[in-house]
C-alpha cells in the first residue's frame, strides 16, 4: 500500500462483528493486510491489473464507511433474504497509487452482473439490483446518491476511501433458492487522458490515410470488370478496412464484433470480482412491519425547496412523490406544520378523509402507522372542530382506523404547554375514546415538578398524562448511555390499556 494514503505498509484490522458466515456475511481472515510495492512512473491503467491500483473490500450496511476507512481483504459477500425483503451491503474502494493526469487518483467504473439461481430464476440490475455512492454529509457517511446503472464511473480521491452501497430487493414472488452474480470494479482512464492519448501524431494520420487511401483505389476501377476479380478486390479491401478498424480502433471492438463499455470490461480478466451470493428463504415478509418506523417532513420545506405553494396541484405531488418514495424502505411518513411553542400539526394524507385519496394512502399495507390532522392540513370551508368530528366519525369506519394517531406537540416544557396537550386529546376522545394520541417528551412540567429528581419527574410522565396520551415517545439521549433505565420507563406503561412506547 502507498503511504500517500496515510496508512501503514502493514496493516491488521479487527474482524467486522457478523462477517464471516451467514446473514449479512462479506468473509474475514486474520492474516492481515500486507501492502505491495508501489507503481511508479505513467500508468495506463487498461494494461494494470485494477487490484494492483485499487483496494476493494466489504462491508456490512450497518458501518459508518469514512474516508479514512482502512482497507481490509477482499472477500465474497453472503447474503441471507426472505422474499419481500432488502438486503444491503458496502464495497469500499480506496486507491493505491494515481493514474490520472488531473488532481483525483483515478477513475473506476463499477458495474454489476443479474443475480442467477441454478434453475435460471434472476435478480435484475436496475430493478431488484441498486447502487448508490456513499456521501458524507458535516463528515459523517450518509447520504446515498443514485449511481447510473448497470454501468457508472466514479473518481476516486487520493488517500480517501469510497463506498458504494449495494441494495438487494427480493421481490415477494421471487423463487427461493442460491442466487448468484459479480460486482466488477475496472480501472479506466479518465475522457481526458483518454482523448490524449487517442490523439493521432502526422505520422500515424499519414499511415491511416495511405491505407484507405489504398483501399478506395483497390474498389474503384472494378466498371467493367470481370464478377470473379470484383469479388477479390472487396475481398481486399475488406481485409485491409478490417486491419485499419483492429489496429487503431480496437477499443471498440472484440472477436464477435464491436462491444459496449459493459461487455468489454466483464471480458477483462484486469477488473477486480467481487462476488455476490444471496441465500432467499422460502417465506415473505408480510408487507406491513410489524415496528412501526414514522419519520416526519415539513411541508414548508417540500415548498420551499421544490418551489410549490401549499396547497396547489404541484404541493399535491410533491407530497405524493416523498409518501411514495418512504414507503418503500418501509418507513411510515407523516408531514409537519409547526405552529407557536412547538405545537405542531401532522397529517400522512393531505387530503381530507371522504376524499377518494384519502383510502388510497391510508389503505396501503406498507402503512404502519398513519398520523389524523386535528386541524385541517388545507384551508376548507368547514370550522375545526366540524372538521375534526366529521374525520374521526370517517376514519373510524375504516379497517386502517387501528393504525390511526394524533401528534400534537412536540416536547412539551412547561404545565400549560402539558395542559394544551390534555385539553386536545379530551376533544379528540370525545368523538373517538379508542382514538390513539402520541407524546413526545424528554422531561416533565419544569413549573409543577412530578418528582424531587429531573429523571424521576421524567418517568412520571406516563402517570401525568394518562389518560390523554396512549403513545409515549422518547429519545434515547435521554437515558445517558443508560440502557438499564429502559426498564424505569416502561414499568410505568399499562399495556393493558393500549399504552406503547415509541423511541
């Protein structure tokens, strides 16, 4: 390994907890990672082995790749899937030496096979298959940005690790059984070090001339000419046509005739394999989860960010498009408006209840959980509290009603902030007593303290609150690293009444 990338010729790296096996297994062995010399001078990297250029190696998708990642060895990744499941891991690249005429190391073109079983049943890239490029956002890994698929190029930074993330969806209807496939990893040249070194000196353009030049004079005396001499001379030419084609265009081509970037480097025995191998179990997961996952967006960034104005028919998509777009990873969304003192008004359907929509969103089986407006989300004709009743006695008909909640403020400081929260769920109880209202809080009423230490008033809130709240949700901050207070907390829970806690 070259010190350019600030880590050490011989490095030995712990084991990744969980790899080596089954489930979301990518092979570990304990020898350590020992680095080779390094190249030196102009490298082109289409006659260089891309494992001599790059480190490729695994992870599992629940590690915070970095930059400063440490390579370790590469590999075949395991992976174990019901149908109607994800499945995701990481293959970190980081660059040994540069080969490129600009400030980054290099580039390298990723691209991935289809997953096949034996019996011929598959897994196809750009539908089942993703990838995307690991982005650290504030220097934490985080955002994934799409990659083109089943080919993209990406530039690698010198002394900087890059990951990719590699998603796996197991269609419900998927066959079970082993399925197979590589992800290839090529070191190419960049446009530009390409068009450079592509550029045709006055001697090459001279011999290129003089060939076709020779060909054209080859083709076209043949007026009058006898069919069988015809025959050879397009014979001829075609010989030498072919020879100038392979001699200063052979990039393009290959025995079978030319070839696109894909196909020429999955026949490339320089690109680095890595293999993929995905157990799929004989059983579905069923298509709501059976923890709830609700993640709130705020509507007034949607219009902010994508230019709409609330309530108009682009508002309208743009909402659809972020519902949609979560519920594939199986998160229940919510959208937010914040109001005065964090009272805050939520609301998964912007649309009122006997509006056809309305069953279309909350009747989605990915739905676990779905947040009731206690105000209108859209101006309407109708008072608030006619609006609340007439949703409630809507809702309530329907079989997704069980999945209903109210969120009405966010962390609630003070007694009147905690009153505000009473005298809301009292309104929504009377129209519905098997209404749901869900909490936030980190701590009880600062003015009125339930309890001589903050953590006891903490825990006491449940007590204070019922029975105006049936979910409690807290952040785990809360606890200090504490897990063994978990059991504080919900020993003051009455599950016999429908009470949960959320985190």
């Amino acid at each position: 390994m070259d010190n350019a990338g600030g880590t050490p010729q011989d490095v030995v790296v712990p084991p990744v907890e969980g790899v080596a096996g089954g489930g979301t297994a990518y092979g570990w062995s304990d020898g350590g990672l020992h680095g080779t010399n390094p190249l030196k001078g102009s490298i082109d990297p289409l006659e260089v082995p891309t494992a001599d250029l790059v480190h490729v190696w695994c992870m599992p998708s629940t590690a915070n790749v970095g930059p400063q990642e440490i390579p370790r060895h590469l590999e075949p990744v395991n992976l174990l899937a019901a149908r109607n499941e994800r499945e995701s891991v990481q293959i970190a690249i980081r660059p040994k030496v540069s080969w490129s005429s600009s400030g980054n190391a290099g580039i390298v073109q990723i691209q991935c096979t289809d997953l096949s079983s034996t019996s011929g049943d598959r897994l196809l890239v750009g539908q089942s298959i993703m990838f995307r490029r690991v982005v650290s956002i504030l220097g934490v890994p985080d955002a994934l940005v799409p990659l083109d698929h089943p080919v993209s190029q990406i530039s690698l930074i010198p002394g900087e690790t890059t990951a990719v993330w590699v998603s796996i969806d197991v269609p419900s209807a998927q066959p079970p059984g082993q399925y197979e496939g590589e992800f290839i990893i090529s070191a190419v040249k960049a446009e530009s070090d390409r068009s450079r070194s592509q550029c045709l000196n006055r001697g090459e353009k001279h011999r290129l001339y003089t060939e076709l030049r020779n060909c054209l004079d080859t083709v076209e005396p043949i007026e009058g000419k006898p069919l069988d001499e015809v025959v050879e001379r397009v014979k001829s030419a075609t010989t030498s046509l072919r020879k100038v084609l392979l001699s200063t265009f052979s990039e393009f081509f290959s025995d079978n005739g030319p070839v696109d970037m894909m196909d020429e480097d999955a026949i490339s025995n320089l690109s680095v394999r890595v293999k993929l191998n995905l157990t799929v179990w004989d059983f579905i997961l069923p298509a709501t989860p059976s923890l709830p996952a609700v993640f709130g967006i705020s509507d007034t960034v949607i219009e902010d960010r994508f230019g709409v104005e609330h309530g108009s028919d682009e508002w309208y998509e743009a909402l659809e498009q972020h519902f949609k777009w979560l519920l594939q990873y199986k998160i229940s969304p919510y959208f937010c408006r914040w109001g005065d003192s964090m009272r805050v008004l939520t609301y998964t359907c912007p649309w009122p209840a006997g509006h056809p929509k309305s069953d279309e969103y909350l009747s989605d089986p990915r739905l676990a959980a779905y947040a009731v407006p206690y105000n209108q989300a859209v101006s309407g004709n109708d008072a608030a509290k006619d609006y609340l009743q007439k949703e409630v006695e809507i809702l309530r008909t329907k079989s997704h009603w069980k999945k209903a909640y109210f969120y009405l403020w966010d962390e609630p400081l003070n007694l009147e902030q905690y009153d505000s929260v009473r005298n809301m769920a009292s309104e929504i109880h009377a129209y519905a007593p098997d209404a749901r209202v869900l909490t936030t809080y980190y701590c009880g009423p600062s003015d009125a303290p339930l309890a001589p230490t903050p953590f006891e008033a903490f825990v006491k809130v449940p007590k204070f609150l019922r029975p105006h709240t049936q979910i409690y949700c807290t952040s785990e901050w809360v606890l200090g690293n504490r897990e063994d207070l978990v059991k504080d907390i919900v020993s003051e829970l009455q599950p016999e009444s429908g009470e949960v806690m959320f985190s």
